[in-house]
C-alpha cells in the first residue's frame, strides 16, 4: 500500500493533488484568520451586518457567474495567448459584472428595506460594485486551472486573502476601523487578485472569434441551472 501511494505521488496527477492541497489549507487559513479577527473588531451587531452584507454579494456572484468558469475549465486547454474562449469568457464577465454592480447599485435600497436594515444600502451598494472584480477573480482562476497550473490559481485567491489582512493590520495602526472599512477592505481587495491574475495569465483579449458560441453558451447555462 506504501508503495503505491507512493508510485501515485510521483504521477502528475498526484502532484498536482498535493498541491492543490496545501495551497487550499494556506487559502482557508487565511481567509480564516481574517473572519477570526473581524468579530472580534466589529462586535456582535456589526459583524451580523457585515455578514449579511458579504452573504449577499457572494450570492448576486454566484448568480452572476452564469456557470462561464465551468465553461472555461471544459473548453480552454494549451497555453496560447489568443485562445478564444478565453477572450470570450472574459467579455462575457465584463459584461455580467457590469450589469449585476448596475442592477445591485439600483435595488440596494429596496433589499435594505426587507432586511429591515436601512443603513446598510451603501454597504450592500460596495458588495455589488465589486462583483465584476470577484468575477474576474473567478476568470483566472478557472483559465488557471483549465491551463494546470495549479500553483499561480491557488495564488490568485492567496493574494486577495492575504492583503486582506495586511490592509486590516495597516488600518488597525492609521485608522479607526468600523463596518464601512472592513466592508471595503473585504470586497475591494478582489483588485488585487484580478491585478495578479492579469500578471500570471497574460492573453490576447482581441483574439479570433469563436466559430460556435452557442456551444460555449449552452454548455454554461446547463451548468448554471444545475
């Protein structure tokens, strides 16, 4: 049993297992460590705040996302720079992210108001400004991993986590933090891991156009409704 455990560890499979592994764990620590020291900023009764807000742009996201990184894992392949469907994707995404940030900008105030929370419409404002910039996160990370490289995706979402916790730490020293900073200290540093993205996974954004869209379409939506 040793042996082969060992034998799977040396296949490309398994390396690629263990790495997605370890970068996961350093991933979720991360992430961890900041919703360990955000309550404990907050309080009870703006951390509730705070985590409705986060649970509502992570879910107009998700909305949002329309299945196109399931797409782009099931149709990129190689490492070219002028593959379409990367070039596509990302059009896409721009688009899904403006329109969710302009539709969200629109009815932040009526969501606030079922929530019984008026004070929170520009926060949920913030959570739905910064879709387009999770989804571009979301983009490279999926192109990343379609691509097999394993390590530069995991550092994608690293480096979002991490300057979450290095901007809180600096705001800790400089600033009086409440709910409105730590609400953008959450959502915009989506920037940063959309800026290391763009800097691992360089590609041609005028590329030649794909012959049959509508496979690439239709492939997300079936996804996305399942």
């Amino acid at each position: 049993m040793k042996r082969i455990i060992e034998n799977l560890l040396y296949t490309e499979t398994g390396k690629d297992t263990v790495i997605v592994f370890l970068t996961t764990g350093i991933n979720i620590f991360i992430a961890g460590f900041f919703f360990v020291l955000v309550p404990r900023i907050l309080g009870p009764s703006d951390f509730g705040i705070f985590a409705t807000v986060v649970a509502t742009g992570i879910l107009a996201t998700n909305i949002a996302n329309f299945g196109v990184d399931s797409g782009i894992l099931r149709f990129v392949s190689g490492r070219e720079k002028n593959n379409p469907y990367l070039a596509l994707a990302f059009k896409v995404y721009l688009v899904l992210g403006l329109l969710t940030a302009g539709i969200g900008f629109l009815i932040s105030p009526l969501l606030a108001n079922l929530l019984g929370y008026n004070q929170i419409i520009p926060l949920l404002r913030i959570a739905f400004i910064s879709t387009i910039f999770i989804l571009f996160t979301n983009f490279y990370v999926a192109a990343l991993q379609a691509r097999k490289e394993f390590v530069k995706a995991s550092l994608v979402n690293i480096s979002s986590n991490l300057s979450k916790l290095v901007i809180l730490a600096i705001a800790a020293v400089f600033f009086s933090i409440g709910l409105y900073l730590i609400t953008i200290i959450f959502f915009f540093t989506t920037i940063i891991s959309v800026i290391v993205g763009k800097v691992l996974l360089p590609f041609e954004l005028k590329s030649k156009s794909v012959k049959n869209p509508l496979v690439f379409f239709n492939y997300n939506l079936w996804i996305a409704f399942h």
